[in-house]
C-alpha cells in the first residue's frame, strides 16, 4: 500500500489533540500548512481574553482560569451563553459528540466533557488549601510538645485507693474501633493529598503506585465504617456529654493544666464535652456527609436517577480536605490529654477502670455521686461496680 500523499494527509500534531477540528473545519482548510491552522487558532483564542467580565460574573466558577487552548476555543464559542446559577442543576457545557459517543453512568453531567471549574478545583486544592493544611498538622504537633516541655503533664494521682469501674467493656469497643476507624482515614487522607509531593520523590514511582493504591481503596472502604463507628460513639456517650452549670468553672480554668490544679468535674470534664460536640459531632458529620458525596459521586435508584453535578463535589472535597485537617488537629489535642497529657486517662479506656484517688482528683462530682449513690448500701452487701470504697470530704 503506497503511503498517503502529504496532499491528501491533514497534518495530525494538531488533529489528533484537537480531533473535533478534523470533523467541523471545512475540508478545504486541512491542507493548509501548519502555519496557517496555528494563527487561525490564535484568531480563535485571543478574543477569549475578552471574556474576563462574563467569567467574573457567572456564579459557579466566576473565577475559573481555563487549562488548555481547546478549553479557550470552547469558551469563545460561549461568550454570550449565560452561565448556569446556582439555582440550576448543571456546572458545565455537554461537548460530547453523540453521534460517536455514548456516555455509560447516571450522573446529571455525563455528557459534560469540559467543566470550567476544573482547573480552578485543582490550583486550589494543591495549592493554597495544601499549602494551609500541611502547615497546621506541622504546626499543631509541635505546639502541642513546646507545651509539653513548658507546662508539663497533669498533676499526678492514684494508687491509694481500689479500682473504679469508669468504661463499660461496649464504651471501649466502640471509642477503639473508630479510634481505629480515624487513623487509617487520617494516615490515608494525609498520602492522598501530599503524596505525590512528599512521598513520590524518595520512594520512587514503583513503590509509591502501591502506597498510593492502597491509601486510596483503605480511604474509601474505612469511611464508611467509620460513620457508623463515629455514630454508635454519638449514642454511646451522649448522655454523659450534656453541659452543666459546673462545666464553665472548668473552662474559665483551663481544667487546672497550667496551674496543676484539679477542678471538679463530671463524668466528663468540659474539655472532653468540647472534644465530643466539636470534633466527633460537629466534624464527624461534616466528614461524613462531604465523604458519602466524594464515596458515591451517583447511583441509580427505582424510577429516578440521583447523582452530584462536579461544582457540588468541587465544593465537597474543598470542606472534606477542611474538616479532616481540623480534626487531625483536634484529635491530636485529644490523644495528648488523654495519654501523656494526664497520667491514668489511658489506662480507664484500655482497661476500664481506674484508681480510686485519680477519681476523686479528675473527677470528683462524679465520685461524689458514685459514692452517694452507693452510700446506703446494707454492709453485708458486697458494693456494684464502680462504686467507691470509703467516704471522701
């Protein structure tokens, strides 16, 4: 077979990046030299620059910066069609061919091959979010050992007294497995985001492939164990979260760490009540619903189809990157106060129990209504569980 003539052959550096051209620009177009197609493409483009006032104001993606010459093309094409508002259901243009593509999914967008949003979605998300969120889980940590160092742990107490049952053997079952839960989320997310930069360089491409692979599968299987884990926590320990008039003493003395002093407390201080509301109430939902919507972009249901345009999931993954930075931060505070931070609080959660002394000291309302509650227990008795074994004043 005799080779095509460069007559007869459109010179493919340019169709086959941009094949749409090869079907809409006239055929008498084709043979023109590179030269030509190149400056008719610049004709195309620089008009696009004008479009700066349209782009600010569309609603979704007013501050988009297109990525490529096509996406340029595409947005002159466009000038005078309005952009979709908030109101509507769609983020972005159909470009698809339908003649010789047929799109597979539900998604509400499955025929929108270009989205404006999407170069804008990525300069920020590896940009100045990356940039913010790495810096807080550097800064974080090292706050938290400088205050370490300068304050110290909590004054220590115990080992004067018998063991109180403080955690029932579910209360450690649940607050272990979304412990458990977070961790895999948190190192997983953190590879996610950062590895690629961080972790790529030194591992190499190879060994990273698998890094990264199995980040990705451990991240979207674990997160949905952890919603459930994360609410079974919600009801396990609501009712000992509640705030009470005592609980602003607390706060007003930052719990006694600078001083080491210990203020009298419930069954929960009001710094753990914060932890609670905050991070695996407040947080937990945010990670929760912002991740179901990243997990499962659409499904099919009976009769109708649901799915999430690409601006919802642009935003979605905007307040999952957010919420998981603050509630690594958090968790941080968290597992420092409750190991190193206060000596015996790890022992009550890996246990169950703890020291008679070291109640009366953190806890003391709490000891106090153990110990009022038990107080007319008939002597020949034995005592339930938890309850104190003598009268404190």
């Amino acid at each position: 077979m005799n080779a095509p003539s460069p007559d007869n052959e459109p010179d493919r550096s340019l169709t086959m990046y941009f094949p749409h051209f090869r079907r809409r620009l006239p055929q008498a177009l084709m043979p023109l030299p590179m030269l030509l197609l190149m400056l008719l493409m610049l004709l195309l483009v620089l008009p696009a620059s004008g479009l700066g006032s349209v782009a600010r104001a569309a609603v979704p993606h007013e501050s988009a910066q297109p990525a490529y010459a096509e996406e340029q093309t595409i947005l002159q094409s466009e000038k005078d069609v309005p952009e979709p508002g908030f109101g509507s259901a769609k983020s972005g243009r159909n470009h698809f061919d339908r003649h010789f593509i047929v799109p597979p999914g539900f998604m509400p967008e499955q025929d929108v091959i270009l989205q404006r949003g999407g170069n804008t979605w990525r300069n920020l998300r590896n940009g100045p979010i990356a940039s913010i969120a790495g810096t807080i889980l550097l800064v974080v940590p090292l706050l938290i050992f400088g205050f370490y160092r300068a304050v110290g742990p909590a004054a220590e107490s115990g080992g004067g007294g018998g063991q109180i049952q403080r955690f029932t053997s579910w209360d450690r079952i649940v607050h272990w497995a979304t412990a458990i839960t977070f961790i895999i989320l948190a190192v997983s997310g953190v590879i996610i985001l950062f590895g690629k930069n961080i972790i790529l360089p030194w591992l190499g491409h190879s060994a990273f492939y698998w890094v990264a692979l199995l980040s990705k599968y451990l991240h979207n299987f674990v997160g949905p164990l952890f919603i459930v884990c994360s609410v079974l926590m919600f009801f396990t320990f609501l009712n000992r979260n509640i705030f009470r008039r005592w609980d602003w003493q607390w706060i007003k003395k930052g719990g006694g760490m600078i001083k080491h002093e210990h203020v009298p407390a419930g069954f929960f201080n009001a710094g753990e009540k914060i932890w609670f509301w905050g991070g695996v109430t407040l947080l937990g939902l945010l990670m929760s619903v912002t991740g179901l919507m990243l997990n499962f972009p659409y499904f099919k249901s009976i009769g109708s189809n649901f799915g999430l345009t690409r601006y919802l999931l642009q935003m979605a993954d905007y307040l999952h990157i957010i919420g998981g930075t603050l509630y690594i931060a958090a968790a941080m505070g968290h597992i420092y106060i409750g190991t190193w931070g206060t000596p015996g609080a790890y022992h009550a959660m890996r246990y169950g129990t703890v020291d008679e002394e070291w109640a009366h000291s953190h806890h003391e309302l709490w000891y106090n209504e153990l110990r009022d509650r038990h107080a007319g227990a008939p002597s020949h008795e034995p005592l339930p569980p938890g309850a104190p074994s003598h009268s404190r004043s």
